[in-house]
C-alpha cells in the first residue's frame, strides 16, 4: 500500500467515525433519559488493537468479551461511550462501536451495542450486555468499507438501538414507608 492509498483509508476512517460520533450524540439528545437521570457525557475515539487467540484481555474491565473471540488480526474500533451518572452516583456505560477487522484470510465490518450496568435496569442484571452485534465479512478493503459504511447506516437508522436497557430506576421516595 502506498501513503497515498494510506491516506485516503484513514481519512475515510475518520469520516466514519464522525458520523458515527454525531450519530451518538443525536441518540443522547433524544434519549437523555435512557442513559441518566443526571449527567451524561460522550465520548469518541479511534482504537487500533490485536486480536485473535492469544490476545490478553482487557485488565480493567474484566467483564468486557475479550479480543480472543475473533480471527488473529488488527482491529480499528471507531469507538462512541456514553457515560451516564445518576443521582445516586451511579455510573452506567453505554457504547456504540464499528470497527473493521484486518486478518490473514480478508476483513471483518461489524458494530456492536454494549453497556456495562453497576445496577440492574428493565430486568437486565448489572454488569455487561451486548445488545445488538453485527459482521460481515469481506475479501477486500473497497468491499470491507461498503459493508462498515452499511453497518453504521443501519445503526444510526435506530431510533434507539438502547431501549432493551430501560431508564435507570427512581430515586426512592424518603418520606414513603
């Protein structure tokens, strides 16, 4: 691959990204409730990370699905976490991800819906969920962009890919029972 072709590859990736970031920030606008009944921020960013066998898992959340779980590449994730803080101090995590998996045998485009609860919601325990995950598979990297760029139109035509999640829980009532 030439600089050039280089080039053009990270500045579609970028672009990808921001979508996918405005995309987020839209949702938090809609659905404020559905990640805090306080505060909520959002974040975006560009990983690049190894996976396949052999990959460690991630040290500080050891709840999140490890690495290990796809063929042995690189895997660019186009990263968007909302964090919602609650009255009680509370903080859930929410993520909208896209990335694009490099491997011996071709390319993977998937997305991934997540949270990571400290309190149960809407039946759902704490801890870690994977609410919507999608991959396609891809020979090359013209085709590998097509099936990202469609993964992310069909995310972000969500209304709102959370709404298994539930708002978080009221505050209790201190002068009731």
């Amino acid at each position: 691959m030439n600089p050039s072709d280089l080039l053009a590859v990270l500045t579609d990736l970028k672009a990808e990204q921001e979508r996918l970031f405005v995309g987020a920030q839209q949702l938090q606008t809609r659905h404020f409730e559905q990640f805090s009944d306080h505060q909520v921020g959002v974040e975006s960013g560009l990983v690049l990370r190894p996976v396949g066998a052999g990959t460690p898992p991630n040290p500080y959340v050891a709840d999140l699905p490890t690495a290990a779980d796809w063929p042995p590449g690189m895997q660019l994730r186009l990263s968007n976490c909302f964090e919602g803080i609650t009255v009680r101090q509370t903080v859930d995590e929410f993520g909208m991800d896209a990335h694009l998996t490099v491997t011996a045998d071709g390319y993977i485009a998937s997305t991934l819906v997540w949270a990571q609860l400290d309190l149960p919601r809407q039946g759902l325990p704490a801890g870690y969920h994977a609410l919507r995950e999608t991959r396609s598979p891809a020979p090359t990297l013209a085709e590998a962009f097509a099936a990202l760029r469609s993964e992310i139109d069909d995310l972000l035509a969500m209304d709102n890919p959370f709404a298994a999640v539930g708002p978080p829980a009221p505050e209790p009532d201190a002068c009731s029972g």
